[in-house]
C-alpha cells in the first residue's frame, strides 16, 4: 500500500494493529473472568479441605488422649508423647505405624500439634506454632494471621472422660503450605496461560484482519491511481466474495464511472458550445471585416452586413439562455421540489396562445380528463415544456398546417401528445433527437433559428419531474410526442366520494 497523507499530529495506525490489539485485549478479559472464577472456586474448595484435615486431626488426636487419661487429672509431657506415639494394639496385623491415623495426622508436615496441661504450660508439640493458646470451653477453628500469611487454628479442651475434668487444652496449627503452593502454581500457570492466550489471539487478529482486509488495497490502490490520472481507464478487481468490502469496491467502480462521464460530458459540452458560437462569431467578424474594407461609404452594404451580425447576436444570445435553461433543467428534482401545478390549466393556456399566435394553424385539443389533475411539476417548466414541443411542430410543419394536442389519464399519470403532420424524422434521427444540439438538418435547423438544445432541455425538465417523453414519427407524414407526468396524490376529503 502506498504512503497515507494524513493530517498532521495523526499519525496512521493500521486496522490491522488495531483489530489485533482489540482481539488481544477482549480474549484477555475473558480469560481473566474464567480464569478468576475457576481459581476462586477451586482455592476455596482448597481451603475447605485443609479445614477439614485439621478438624479431622483434631478429633483423632482429642479423643486419643481422653481415652488414654480417662481416669487421670493431670498429665505430664512424657506421657503426652508416650500415648501419642505408642505401638500399635497387638490386633493390628501388619503392625505399621502409618496405619495409625493419628500418626498419620502427627506426620502431616502441615500441622502442628501442642498440648497444654491444666495450667496453660506446654506439655507436648510437633513443631513449632505461630498462634498462642486460647482457652477455649469447647472446640473452635479460626482463621489467624500466621508469620507469613493466613493460617487455620483448632483449639480444643481436654478432659477425662471418667471425671469430666479439665486434663489441659490442644492446640492444632494447619499453615496451610501446601494451600498456598497450590495456589501459588495455578497462578503462575494461568499468568503464562493469558500471555500465551494474548499472544495467540492478537496473532489471530492480525492475520485473520489481513485476509479480511486485504481489499482495501486494492481500493486504496484504485483510488491513488485515479487521483494521479482522473481519465485513466483504472477499476477495482473483481473480488470474488459477496461482503461489505467488495460492495464497496462495487460503488467504488460506480463512482469513477460516474465521475468519468461527467468529465467526459463537460469537455463534450465546451466543445460542443465552442462549435455552436464559432459559426455566429465567423459570420459576424466576416461582415465587419467587410465593411471595414468596403462599406463605410456603401449605405446598401453597410444595412445588410448590420442586419446580419444583429441576427447573430440575437441567434447567440438565445444560444446561451439555452444552455443556461438547459444547465438549470439538471437541477430541478432538487430546486423545485414540492413544486405542482394544474395540468388541465396549463396545457389549455399554451393551446390558446397558439391558437391565437399562429391563425394560419389549425390547433385542436382534445381534452379527456372530466377533474382537474395536479402534477408535481413546476408551473413555469411544464409551460416551457408544451413551448418548445408546439414551436417545433410549428417549425417543421410545412403543408399540413394542423396541430393536435391531446390530454388523457392512466392509473397514476397523465398523457400529454402533440402532433404535428408536417416533416418528420426518420427512425435514425429520431433515436438522436433528445441529444444536445443535434439537428436533423443543420442548416435548415439554423435558418428556422434552432440550436439543437430545445427537445433536451424538455428532456430534462420532464425525467427531473420523474415523468417520460417519447417520439413516435414517420420521415414525411409527421411526428407525436408524448410526455408522461406523475399525478399529485391527493389526500381523499371526507364525506366527498367520486
Ligand atoms: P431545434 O432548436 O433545432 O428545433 P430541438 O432540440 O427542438 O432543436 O430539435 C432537434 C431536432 O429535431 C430539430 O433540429 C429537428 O430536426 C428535429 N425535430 C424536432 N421536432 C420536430 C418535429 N416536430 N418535426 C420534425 N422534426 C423535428
């Protein structure tokens, strides 16, 4: 892809970093919302177990020592740790110590056992404990702050079970290490479980936006090209794929073409008006430069030559407020928007004006519609419209001096036709005729004052207005055109029926 101009401080960040960084980004917080609920519930699960071991410990160790002084008050350290660590009762066959599952809990390496006398003084420990002794009636677990982090403290008192008196109290400390490693390991794996997880997914991203993106290289590319060059014959590849991106390679294409006609249609419309003023303009320069040499003092020239070059002047300036009408048609769906006018009304009064302009014609119209109908068009254009179709059939009607005008009605649209029996244009000329200044014949056209611009100008006028004109004509017996025009809905009144 070629260098971005942008604006300056912007500096240009690709969709692709962008798409990856946001995958990236939106992976890891839902990684870290699994990730934090399964650690949450599994370490609690954990600590419930270790709770459980130590509560396990507890009874084990309680009720060994009960049974062991049931009818004792008081003991001393070396019996504590005698009846801890006696053999084995001779049933026990196999005679190991680890079957014992009180000195399986004194081995546990996460538990600490001490047991105090009546007083409060330590007779037996395991190791080393981090809480002190409370006094407790009963038995209670708590969580306590140890050393380093939290840990489980049993309490419970001891008593014979003969005389229910109080022999001292046992203290076990669970310090949770195996609970932290635990939890220590599933952080670790889920730290470098979400780098990698990141790492794959804004990989992902970047490569999967790559694929999906890579049509807008050609776009772009399209776009530059035919910002450098605006002729230049360059479009949009074929995409092969039916989304969003190859649509917009579609309307890309659409645009140019578009863009392209109108550039080509401008330099075809300066050249054609340059033509169009270059046959007036040599015709005038060629009578002044006549009379520049002969006529000052030659009154019969000099009157012919000023007669000419006023006819060409006026034949200009009607020229150019063509082209100006003709320019100001193309605006019309969007200047005169809302515009309406009574259909029946204008077609009668341009029929009168005839009528009464031109006695030498026979007009005749032929009116079908029983209401009066609206037309979403602009008073002034649908009057110009009718002008320019009766001034033709005027202008090419040479023995047959009739011109009909007839006015009807379809489902949603009127029908205005003007015939004339004069002339008439052959089926190759006809297809042309709405082009700008095109004339059948030329000069003939010129000598009755036409420029070429009148049946485009209508053209325009009537496709604006969203309405249709045709030409149905025979070289030699005449021509009809008709001009399709929407009808204006009308809200239906109330209590009024047709
Ligand atoms: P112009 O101003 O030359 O009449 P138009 O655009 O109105 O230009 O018409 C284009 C050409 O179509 C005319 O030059 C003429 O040759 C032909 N034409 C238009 N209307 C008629 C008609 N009613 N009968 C015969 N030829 C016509």
């Amino acid at each position: 892809m070629g260098k971005r101009p942008m604006k300056k401080g912007n500096r240009f960040v690709s969709l692709r970093v962008k798409w990856a960084f946001g995958t990236a980004i939106g992976s890891m917080i839902i990684f870290l919302v699994l990730a934090l609920t399964l650690v949450s519930a599994f370490t609690t699960d954990l600590l419930r177990q270790e709770r459980h071991s130590l509560q396990t410990s507890m009874t084990t160790v309680a009720r060994h020592i009960d049974d062991s002084f049931q009818n004792e008050s008081q003991f001393t350290s070396r019996q504590v740790g005698q009846s801890l660590y006696e053999k084995p009762d001779s049933h026990d066959k196999d005679g190991s110590y680890y079957h014992h599952s009180m000195v399986q809990s004194l081995a546990n390496s996460n538990l600490t056992i001490k047991v105090y006398d009546r007083q409060g003084r330590p007779v037996f420990a395991t190791g080393k404990t981090q809480a002190g002794l409370k006094r407790q009636s009963g038995r209670s677990i708590q969580q306590t702050r140890g050393k380093f982090h939290k840990i489980y403290v049993g309490y419970q008192r001891l008593r014979s079970k003969q005389t229910g008196q109080t022999l001292g109290y046992l203290q076990v400390e669970n310090h949770l290490t195996s609970y932290y490693q635990h939890v220590q390991r599933i952080h670790l794996v889920c730290g470098l479980l979400m780098i990698l997880v990141i790492i794959v997914t804004g990989l992902m991203g970047y490569f999967l936006s790559y694929i999906l993106l890579r049509p807008l290289n050609d776009i772009h590319d399209t776009v530059v090209a035919v910002r450098n060059d605006p002729v230049k014959n360059i479009r949009v590849p074929e995409m092969h794929r039916h989304d969003e991106l190859s649509e917009l390679g579609q309307m890309v294409n659409e645009m140019l073409d578009q863009m392209q006609r109108y550039i080509e249609q401008q330099g075809q419309f300066v050249s054609d008006v340059s033509h169009e003023l270059r046959t007036p303009i040599t015709i005038i320069q060629g009578h002044v430069e006549m009379l520049d040499r002969w006529g000052k003092k030659d009154p019969k020239l000099l009157d012919s030559s000023i007669k000419a070059v006023l006819q060409e002047t006026s034949r200009m300036n009607s020229l150019v407020q063509e082209m100006l009408d003709l320019s100001r048609a193309e605006e019309v769906e969007v200047q005169f928007k809302g515009s309406e006018c009574v259909v029946n009304d204008v077609v009668t009064h341009v029929y009168n004006d005839y009528k009464m302009v031109h006695p030498d014609f026979m007009f005749m119209l032929d009116n079908d519609l029983k209401n009066k109908i609206k037309v979403p068009v602009y008073h002034d254009h649908l009057e110009q419209i009718l002008i320019i179709l009766c001034d033709n059939a005027v202008k090419y009607s040479t023995k047959r001096k009739e011109i009909h005008i007839t006015l009807s009605r379809n489902l949603n649209s009127v029908e205005i036709g003007v015939q004339d029996f004069g002339e008439g244009i052959g089926p190759e000329d006809a297809k042309r005729v709405f082009d700008r200044f095109y004339r059948v014949d030329k000069a003939r056209s010129r000598k009755k004052g036409g420029n070429g611009l009148g049946l485009a100008i209508a053209k325009r006028l009537v496709e604006g207005y969203h309405g249709t004109i045709s030409l149905e004509s025979s070289l030699g017996y005449g021509s009809l055109f008709r001009v399709t025009l929407p009808i204006v809905d009308e809200p239906k009144k109330k209590g009024k029926q047709n």
